[in-house]
C-alpha cells in the first residue's frame, strides 16, 4: 500500500508538467481587444458540439509539434463555418493535430464573424484584418515556438479558404512606421492550403508573387470546386506551382475525411502532407528549398 501511495504522489507530482507541455497556448491577437471594438473583448464565446461563436475577441491557439519531429515550417489554420460559426474541432483542432504530428507548428484562428446574427462586423475588413494580424503575430514569436518566418503558411476550409485568399495576393507588407513592432512584419503568407474554398476572394488573375497553392474539393460540391478550378487556371498562366485534388464525389464539408466512407477523401491530409514535403516546405536545411 505504502508502494503504491509513493508511486501515486510521484505520478501526480510528474503530470502537470506534462500537461503543461501538451496544452496549446492561446493568444489573443491584440492585447487589449481588436481596434475598435475593445470594450467587447470580455463578452464570452459560445461552443456546442462542433462549433465555436460570438468571437469579440479574436485569437490563435497555438499547437506545436515534438521538438524532435518539429521542421521549422508553420501553417495558420482557418476553420470554415460560412462566417456565422467556426466548425473548431473538425476543421481546427484536427487539422493541428495532423501538422503537428508531420513536424509543422499549427496556430488554429478564431476570427471575427460577420454573418452571426447581429455582427458588428464587416466582411470584407475585419476576417482580413484578424488573418493579417494572426500571421504578424506568429512570425513574431518565431524563434520562441522554432518557426522559420519564411515557411508560414495558411490553411483554410470553405469560408476560412476565403479568409486565406483576403490575404494570400496582396503584398501584406507591414507598416515600418507602426507604434507596435507586431504590425510591422509582414503578414502574406508562404504557401496557401485550400481546401473546398468559398468564392469570396478568388481573384480572376494572380501575378507571380502568389503564394504557392495546394487546392482541393469534390467536383460535387457546387459552391466550392469552382473556386479551385478557377484558380487552377490563374496559377497556370502566372506559372505559379499549383497542386490541384479534385475528387469526384464527397460534396462539401467533409473537414479532414476522417469520417467519410470514401478511401479518396481519407486519405487527403498526406496528399498535403506529400506536397508541402514535395516543395521542401518541410525541408530542415535551407540550401535545399532554394533548388529547382
């Protein structure tokens, strides 16, 4: 009984530095609340079942992979939920855990709503800003979570593919002059990672300065495989490396596949896992991502 009772106290003593170890960080992506709307950013969040909501205080959570698995390259994960929910779990949470067991440093975004009933916010400015905002932030704790700045990318399902695609084209040049050092990094992407994408964003051209892309939908879902298809032929005529997936069957919102009955759809996270491996994103030593 006495064995026991000593192995029970070391064992309680050991957890919480293992919790500590494997519980992500959260952030929220401006201290003192989003510009503009600080005096919201205590208002509680919602969460049921699948999806979080009444996001006044945008954030990233942080998952970062085993020190001796983790390859220096990030991806900031935009969950969809057409702008009136965040689907968390399937197309957040999952997401990380799959990077992070490929090496890659996960920051799940919970941005700013503007279809939820009663939103204060604007579609067009403040998913845009929150995505901006997150990536700076990311590339700012760079050499305190091991992350190569420049292997940052984004991952983005359904309306969070359009929170990609609202910062994937432009410049996303910081400000030299801001008074926080956070908003003078830049906040494009390096790569992007689209899976079943909404229309909002798509460009009709891209020039050569697009991230390079790895895209993929069901050629059954209606809203959300012409998007690819779209940019497909945008990349191809910018000769900007594109990979394109377009499945036959599983409509829209099958998340990381893991519940489909289809073998393709399955098995989609490693044809991601081989493309970013592919492109030398997942490559440790730089003198290797700079050859053809």
């Amino acid at each position: 009984m006495r064995t026991l009772l000593v192995v029970w106290l070391v064992l309680i003593g050991a957890c919480p530095v293992t919790w500590a170890q494997s519980k992500p960080l959260v952030l929220p992506l401006w201290a003192g609340g989003a510009p503009g709307f600080e005096s919201r950013r205590n208002e509680p969040e919602q969460a049921k079942d699948y999806w979080v909501k009444n996001i006044h205080n945008p954030s990233i959570t942080v998952f970062l992979p085993p020190k001796e698995k983790a390859t220096g390259a990030a991806a900031v994960i935009c969950p969809g939920g057409g702008h009136r929910e965040l689907v968390y779990t399937a197309e957040g949470v999952e997401p990380a855990q799959f990077l992070t067991s490929i090496g890659v440093a996960a920051i799940v975004l919970k941005y700013r709503l503007s279809r939820e009933e009663n939103s204060p916010y604007s579609l067009d400015k403040h998913p845009r800003q929150d995505a901006y905002r997150a990536m700076r932030l990311v590339r700012s704790h760079a050499a305190e979570w091991g992350i190569d700045p420049n292997r940052v990318g984004m991952l983005g399902f359904s309306a969070g593919g359009e929170v990609v695609a609202m910062v994937a084209y432009a410049d996303g040049k910081g400000d030299a002059q801001a008074s926080d050092p956070i908003d003078r990094l830049p906040g494009k992407p390096n790569f992007q990672l689209l899976i079943y994408p909404g229309p909002l964003g798509i460009p009709d051209a891209v020039d050569a300065s697009a991230p390079p892309a790895f895209l993929l939908a069901a050629n059954n879902d209606v809203c959300c495989s012409p998007p690819i298809v779209k940019l497909l032929q945008a990349y191809r005529l910018a000769h900007v490396p594109v990979e394109v997936h377009l499945y036959a069957q599983g409509s829209h919102g099958f998340n990381m596949g893991y519940r489909s009955k289809l073998a393709s759809l399955r098995a989609w996270p490693q044809r991601m896992a081989d493309w970013l491996a592919d492109n030398n994103f997942l490559d440790t030593d730089p003198a290797h991502r700079h050859q053809e």
